[in-house]
C-alpha cells in the first residue's frame, strides 16, 4: 500500500558536504530501507527524495513530473537565489522546440568529425605542459583548454576569448561560490557576448554552429525568439566545456586512487570507451540532487505516494550505484558490461551534449596515457583543494608528474 508522509520530519540534504569523490553512506542505507524521503535543501520548499535507480528514472523520464511546473515556485535547491533555467524549465512540446538546434548539432558524425582535431589539440597541450616541467597542473594545462578549444571550434567562437567567457561560465555551476549579484553580472556579460557574436555571423556567416542556429531561428517563424536563442546558445558553450573540465582531472584522480586501474586501462588502452563509461557511473559529479521536477498528478515511487504539486529530486549518485542494477556497485570496473549509467541524465532533458563529451573523454585518456605512461599525482591526496560552492565536484588544480 502507498504511504504519504507529510507528519515526518525532512532530513536535511544533502546529508553531509562533498569530500573528495566520495559517496555518502547513507544513500545505500536508503535505497535498502526507505527509498524515497522528505528532504529539506538549504533553500526552498521540502521536496522528495529518490534514491533508486528505477524511480529516478520515472522522475526524469515521465511527463507525470514536470520542470515547467516548477516556474513561480519557491523551488527545493541548493543556491540563495531562483536562478533563470531556460529550456532546463521547459517540458515539451516547448523544450523540443529548442532542443532541435541542439540535436542537428550534435549528432553522432559531426561528433565523430571533430575527432582528429579533438586528438591534435589534445597532443599539443600535452606537449606543451611537458616542456613546462613537473610537477604540472593538469587542470591548467589541459583539463580547462581543450574542451574549450573544442567547444569553439564547435560553435565558432574565438578561442582567443576564452578567458572571458570561461569565467562568466562559472555563473552556470555555481551555487554560493559568487554572489547573486555577480552571477547575474556575469550571465548578462555571457549572453551579450553571443549576442554580439551572431550578429556578426549573420553579417557574415561561417561554417560554424552559431551560424548554423541563426539561420535556422530566422527560416522558422515558429522558431525560439532571438533571447531564447541567445540564452541557449550561451548555455552550450557554458555547459558545452564547463562539465568536462571539471570530469577530465576527476576521472584521471579516480584512475590513479583505485588500486590497479591506471595500471589495467594502460595495459589494455582498448578499454578507454568502457572505461568512460563505468568513469561517468562511478564519479559523482553532482554536489548534491537538484532540479527538482513537479508531479502533475498523485504517483507512487517505491511505495510512496507523491501527491500532485509536490517536487521531487532524484539523486543520479544514488541511482549510478543502485545493487538492483550494477554489480558490486562501489567497485570501479572499468570493463562493466552492460552498463547502463544515467550519467548525462535521462528523459528530454538528457544532456544534448553526451556524445561530444563521450569523445574529448576518450580522447582525453586516450592522450595522456600514450604520452605519459607513467603518470600519477605530483602532490599528496591531502594537499589537492576540491572546489567549494559548486553544483559540480572537482579540483581547482591538480598537480601531475610522470
């Protein structure tokens, strides 16, 4: 029989500060015993909880549970202020009207097209780094401009600007690491610079995604507008290498702190597209569970009845090592097969970009082990500084040597 649970006290989550890559604890204990709680996060209303694998992907898959609802609601989330989502607040068929210019772009052969580039620009920055000396910040060196290279060559934006607008993307991830004030001043600064840059791309067009996606808005009078445009285009050249920073150094610390991994993937480089995979299950990204969806009718998880109007966050942690569904869940294998990850999310709002990610992470690995094979940390775990005030986790530097 469903049960309600509106007398019981919300726990409050998350339930311990991000350390290092570490899971909490009580997440097993969970999705054993009580799978789905009332949770109450630093700001907004209490919310649901779901912690297996199978109801946080009905919460991110079924039309039942809504972002669009969450508009004008005092949202459950981690962050002082109600930030501006986009498209991550629509439900179709709004969101697929967006999604589309996303979809074109990223499809699997112009993914795989950007590859040879992908592997060049990865070679020079290891080349570089290497004449630098050791130790080397890998964040520094590598992590942080390649997917940033890549993603302008993407969207024809000038790799020169990176400085720029890599620190105004730091608005997208962040939860208390910038002031309200400052967020909101560096996405006016984010969306005015792609402003600018596809009015020169209708003024002159390129071969390029910005292009691509002003013409598109233009042909269809029931196109997005010009801010939806704008706001989404910003939105993937934040989101489009922001992420990947931060996974590129956390899969490399993952490698090198489990026992034996580097050792099997270097042995054995066939591994790497596995290996990225089990990386994207086993490394939990997220500080926390957020983007809560609304149920638009009663429906019942694991139990639990969630009554229309009512948020519910699902924890991909949590769900990424469900015992229901991946073997010895708390093992890194990086040969795991199936593996059916919800990593890059689920539903509509699976990340539009997986499969460029999927391929500078390969070739991110791929990289650093053909040209450093005997690479390992240059400091101790102790000295390496996480990052704080973050949606995402991951190390503000991270020193190497080989």
């Amino acid at each position: 029989m469903a049960v309600t649970d509106d007398t019981v006290l919300a726990r409050d989550y998350p339930f311990s500060p991000p350390h290092r890559l570490d899971v909490d604890e009580l997440y097993a204990r969970l999705r054993a015993e009580q799978p789905v709680i009332r949770v109450q996060l630093p700001y907004g209303e209490r919310a649901w909880l779901a912690t297996r694998y199978a109801d946080v992907r009905t919460v991110l898959g079924d039309p039942r549970f809504s972002r669009a609802a969450s508009i004008g609601r005092d949202v459950p989330r981690t962050n002082p202020y109600q930030p501006e989502l986009g498209i991550l607040a629509m439900d179709e068929p709004e969101h697929g009207r967006l999604r589309r210019l996303a979809t074109k772009a990223f499809t699997a052969r112009r993914i795989e097209a950007l590859r040879p580039r992908t592997e060049q620009i990865a070679a020079e920055l290891l080349d570089a780094m290497a004449a630098t000396g050791q130790p080397a910040d890998l964040v520094e060196h590598f992590a942080t401009p390649l997917p940033i290279r890549v993603i302008c060559d993407l969207l024809g934006v000038p790799a020169s600007d990176q400085d720029k607008f890599h620190v105004w993307s730091e608005a997208v991830v962040s939860t208390t690491s910038l002031t309200p004030e400052r967020i909101s001043e560096y996405i006016g600064n984010l969306h005015a610079y792609i402003g600018a840059l596809l009015a020169d791309r209708r003024r002159e067009p390129a071969s390029d995604l910005l292009t691509a996606m002003a013409q598109a808005r233009d042909a269809d009078p029931d196109g997005p507008s010009e801010d939806e445009l704008v706001a989404f285009s910003a939105g993937l050249l934040a989101a489009g290498h922001e992420t990947t920073v931060t996974q590129i150094p956390n899969f490399l610390y993952a490698l090198l702190t489990n026992p034996g991994a580097m050792e099997r993937l270097r042995g054995d480089p066939a591994l790497i597209p596995s290996a990225v995979e089990e990386l994207l299950r086993w490394v939990p990204l997220g500080a926390a569970s957020t983007f809560a969806r609304y149920a638009l009718e009663d429906v019942e998880l694991s139990g639990v009845t969630v009554r229309a109007g009512e948020p519910v966050v699902g924890s991909l942690t949590s769900a990424n090592r469900d015992e229901r569904v991946f073997a010895d869940p708390d093992t890194l294998d990086l040969a795991r097969h199936p593996n059916p990850h919800i990593g890059f999310g689920h539903g509509v709002h699976h990340c539009a970009g997986a499969q460029l990610a999927r391929m500078e992470l390969q070739v991110a690995l791929g990289a650093l082990i053909r040209r450093f094979p005997g690479l390992r940390l240059g400091a101790g775990e102790d000295e390496l500084v996480w990052k704080s005030g973050m949606l995402v986790r991951g190390l503000t530097s991270m020193p190497v040597a080989w």
